[in-house]
C-alpha cells in the first residue's frame, strides 16, 4: 500500500521568515509527486515533480525531489500571511491508475 | 469559465438518511474522484471513474455509493451505512491521460450527521 508521509503536521511562524515542509513516500513504481495549497476549501496546484523533473519553483515557493530518500521538501521564503494554509504533498504511482495517494498535510500558520 | 461545481456547500442530515452530494465539470475532463477530509487524516479517495459508465472503489469506499452516467457529472452517495458520515466532502477531476496528476478540486461540501 502506498504511503505519504508529512512533517511537521503544523507550524507557526513570523512574516519573513523561512520554512520548509518535508514529505516521504513509500510507492511501488513512483511516477510523480505534487504538492498543493489548501488555504479554505478547494486545494490548488503547486508543483509536479517527476524523475525528469526534480526541482520546481515559482517565486518564493521551490520544491526538491530526493529519489534516493524517496522525499521531497517544499521551501518557502520571506513568507507572507497569506502562506498561511494547509500544504498537502501527494504521490502517484505508474501502478495507480490515476490515483494520487495524499500525506496527512502540513497546517502553516503565517502571523504578521 | 470552466471549472468544477460541487453542491450544496453545508449540508445536515439525520441519522439513517441517505444524501447525495452533486460535483459537476465542465473541464471536460475524463477522470473524476471523491475525497473525504478529515483533521489531522489528510485526503482519502472514496470512489474514483476514469471514463463513463465505469468507476473504482478507493481505499474507504463502504458506505458510499456512486455513478457516472455521464462525462460531466459525477454523484456521491452517503448512505446510512457509513457509520461516520460528517466529513468535508472534496470532488476532483483529472484529464486521466498518462502525462499528469495534476487535480483540479471544488470548493467542498461538508456533511454534518445529527
């Protein structure tokens, strides 16, 4: 059975400053990961990270794919309130059938 | 715009009463899903369809109930079986081809059982 792994599972930091969440995976034929923003209701997309493809960024926000320690982690700096969400890493198998397998979530709380 | 609808937002529902929760594309996408979110449990699929008329259980599929007659459209059924039934209810599509995982999510519907 797959398995996605999040850490930490809540974090509270100051404006400015920097984190990074970190998410493990066991999968059998892993084909990709993604990480999303869940700030109230409806996750968003941030990142797909694959074997040809294992760092992303996009402004402040950059993610790492570590094949050898089956992991990934999700940076952020000089964070902003608005950071402020549920981050959610999940993991999809070639074996799946188009299925992504979800961590429990990291809740970042971002005070001004 | 295209997007994915899912209704009603709330719902309450007593106990021994079956509910259907709506989630509707217009993506045109082919794959859809069902997830259930519960604090601190992260997403769990309930039901997934990959193409009309054809559909799978996900890993807490008891209790629940669904259809896909037709591409755009998607249904989730909570039924009196499902010993606990209040949860923040989250549908997805996919384009289901081998490129992406990418998910698009609604807005949600939470159940609460009285």
């Amino acid at each position: 059975e797959d398995k996605v792994v999040q850490s930490p599972l809540s974090l509270v930091v100051h404006e400015g400053d920097t984190v990074t969440l970190n998410c493990s995976y066991e999968v059998t034929n892993f084909r990709s990961l993604l990480w999303y923003k869940q700030e109230k209701k409806a996750p968003t997309f941030l990142f797909m990270l694959t074997s040809s493809g294992i760092e992303k960024k996009s402004g402040r926000l950059s993610s790492i794919l570590d094949k050898k320690e089956l992991s990934s982690i999700l940076n952020i700096t000089a964070t902003q309130t608005g950071d402020s969400a549920i981050y959610l890493c999940a993991v999809e198998a070639f074996s799946s059938g188009d299925k992504l397998t979800f961590g429990t979530g990291t809740r970042l709380a971002v005070r001004p | 715009d295209g997007g994915i609808t899912q209704s009603p937002k709330y719902l309450f529902r007593k106990e021994g009463q079956n509910v259907t929760l709506s989630c509707e594309q217009n993506l045109n996408h082919d794959a859809m899903y069902w997830y259930r979110q519960d604090p601190g449990q992260g997403l769990r699929l309930i039901y997934y369809s990959q193409i009309v008329n054809d559909f799978q259980k996900g890993d807490i599929a008891e209790g629940y109930s669904v259809s896909r007659e037709k591409k755009e459209s998607f249904p989730l059924t909570v039924t009196s079986a499902q010993k606990n039934p209040t949860a923040f209810y989250l549908c997805a599509s996919a384009w289901g081809d081998t490129n992406t995982g990418e998910l698009f999510f609604g807005e949600g519907s939470r159940l609460t059982v009285l």
